[in-house]
C-alpha cells in the first residue's frame, strides 16, 4: 500500500490507519487474533478508499449535524471541510424541495430506515447540483438512530440531459396539438362546410324534384358530414380553444358516455382558464385515462374529479374496475404520453392500481409562480 494511500486511508473519526495498526501492535499479543484484526482493519481501509474515490460521503449524528466528510464532498460542494462539520445539511440546501419531500426524508431515516432519491444542492458559489442520495441510518441497542451515513453520486450531467430531452418532448408534443388543432379546423371549416353547403344544394333540388332519388345519397353525405365532425373533435375540439378546458371535458364525457355507455360523474369547482399547455395537458390525460377505462376497467360508471386550489390544480380519474399490477403498469404508450404532458405541463402524474380494486389516475399541477 502506497504511503499516499495510507495518508488518505483515515477512520470516520479521522484517526490514521497506521496509528491503529501501530496500537494493535502494542496492545494485542495474541498474534493470531491481532492478524485477523489487522486484516479487518486493511480491509475495512480498502472499503473506505474504494467509496472516497467513487462516492460523496458525509456522516451526520442523530440530530443532523454533520461529523464527517470526504474530499469528494468538498470539491462539489466548494466548501472547506472546516466549514462543514458542527452544521447541518442545510448549509448546501438549494431550496428546490418542498417541505413533504424534506420531511418524508427525515421521517424515513429518523425511523431507522434507508431512504434513496435524488436531490439538488447549492454548491458555495449558487450553482446547483444534483445528487442521487442514499442515507443509511445506523441504530443502536435499542433501534433507535445515532448516526446517518449519506453516500452520494453526482447525476447533474444525467439531470441535464433529461431536462433537455424533455425539452424536445415537450416541443414534439406541441407541434403535434398545432398540427391537430389545423387539421381539425381545416376539417371542420373546409370538408365539413363544403358538405354542408352539398347538402343544401341537395334540399333545394328535393324540394324542386321530391321524387329524384337524392333523398338517398342526402343521407350518405349527412353520414359522411357526422364522421368529419367527429373526426375533428378527436383530433382537437375546437370548444378547448374556444371556451376553456372545463366546457371540453363536459362535453367530451357527454359524447363519451353516448359512445361507450359508461356513466361518468364530474366534479369540478375549477372557474377559470388556465395556461393553454395546462389545459391540453388535463384533456389529453383525462381522454386517454377514460378511453382505458372502456378498453380495460369493465365497468358501468367512472368517476372525474377536478379540484382547484391555491396550492394548485388536481385531476382524478378513477375507476372501480379490473385495475392491473405495477408490472403491466409500465408498459403503455398511453401511460408514456400521459406522464410526458403532465411534465410538460410542469406537473406530476400518479397511477395506482390493484387487479380487481380499479384504477386511479392523478394529475396535480401545482400553481405557477410567474
């Protein structure tokens, strides 16, 4: 082992290796037992050697304040390790998490178990970074915590990544309700009116000639005027860009209930209109939850809540139906897009389900700080 190994080979207690094996020597004369403990001792140096070079450590004690750090923890953090131990956590805190998330971090740990997620910190100079967090509390005769050992990766690269791919995501997804929205116009304004006007053209020449056999093919073009309107409204009802989000969705259900036979109870206390993507985003995910619901549910009535309040918008779809398991969960391009507009949308979207239990989707779009 190098001497710059050994140097850097330090307890949790920054108390050197070499000064321990130097004491196991002048202590312990049982020579067998004193080359199991040197060995433990080595391998143990390995194991922390191994973690500073890959990993961002920090030891805290029951209370949070901070008793350990390695170098890695410094460099990202840009602060020297003086000034980090005796404070807590707080110390690099980027102020992105809310409340709930700090405390059902603290709740977890402080209850003895093991929580991992990813968090953003604020290094000395304001710039943030993230950091996929694992904290192991250690407990002691009574189960009850003493210490917390954080072991971090940095994913600020990965995190950036992923923002920009949802970025581009977002930008498909609006390109494609533009493109909806022309078509669907196009379709309602240009075929639809062309139609109509065939079909006034066809009542005057009936009413001119009653017996001229276009009685029939009045039906075919009325037939035809029905599929082009619906056709447009499924590619984007024009009601969403007119009237709002809430006018679309009644008449949506309305069309829906007509169609699948499914009866769906609406709650809604939402009075206002929103941002145009959040309007799309509450559509899009309420009409896909719902087509699912006819396709899988197996059921007779669905129930949609949307409630708005300070703190922001959420939208429940829920059934009572057959439901699935979390592995068949993840497998819809449904469920892809669903959970894309809800991010696009600056939301989160949650589906639990039980086979048997029914489905339930939600949708909370916190408010927007402008």
């Amino acid at each position: 082992m190098s001497s710059t190994r050994k140097n850097r080979l330090s307890g949790f207690a920054d108390q050197p290796v070499r000064q321990l094996l130097e004491e196991i020597d002048s202590h312990i004369t049982d020579t067998e037992f004193r080359s199991r403990l040197k060995g433990s001792l080595h391998q143990l140096s390995d194991l922390k050697f191994a973690l500073d070079e890959s990993s961002i450590v920090a030891l805290t004690d029951r209370k949070g304040k901070i008793q350990y750090v390695n170098d890695k923890f410094c460099e990202i953090s840009q602060y020297d390790r003086e000034e980090l131990i005796g404070q807590d956590h707080r110390i690099i805190n980027s102020g992105y998490h809310g409340k709930n998330f700090m405390k059902n971090l603290w709740e977890t740990v402080s209850s003895g178990r093991v929580w991992n997620g990813e968090i953003r910190n604020r290094a000395r100079d304001g710039s943030h970074y993230w950091v996929n967090t694992t904290i192991v509390p250690f407990l002691d005769n009574d189960g009850e915590p003493y210490q917390y050992l954080a072991v971090r990766s940095e994913v600020t690269k990965l995190k950036r990544v992923e923002a920009e791919l949802q970025t581009m995501m977002t930008q498909v997804m609006n390109i494609q309700e533009e493109e909806r929205r022309r078509i669907s116009r196009e379709l309602h304004d240009g075929i639809g009116q062309s139609l109509f006007s065939l079909v006034i053209q066809m009542d005057r020449l009936l009413a001119d000639q009653p017996q001229s056999g276009v009685e029939a093919l009045r039906k075919q073009v009325t037939g035809i005027m029905e599929d082009v309107r619906g056709m447009a409204w499924e590619l984007r009802p024009s009601v969403l860009d007119d009237l709002g989000v809430v006018p679309a969705i009644r008449t949506y259900i309305e069309n829906y209930t007509r169609h699948y036979g499914i009866e769906v109870e609406l709650e809604c206390n939402l009075r206002k209109r929103l941002e145009m993507n959040r309007e799309i985003a509450m559509y899009r995910i309420i009409q896909e939850a719902l087509t699912n619901v006819a396709k899988y549910a197996d059921v007779s009535e669905a129930h949609v809540t949307v409630e708005d309040s300070e703190e922001g918008t959420v939208v429940k779809i829920e059934d009572r139906g057959a439901g699935f398991n979390g592995t068949t969960a993840g497998n819809g391009v449904g469920l892809f897009s669903m959970e894309e507009r809800a991010r696009g949308a600056g939301g989160t979207l949650t589906i639990s389900s039980e086979p048997g239990e029914g489905t339930l989707v939600t949708l909370c779009l916190p408010k927007t700080v402008h």
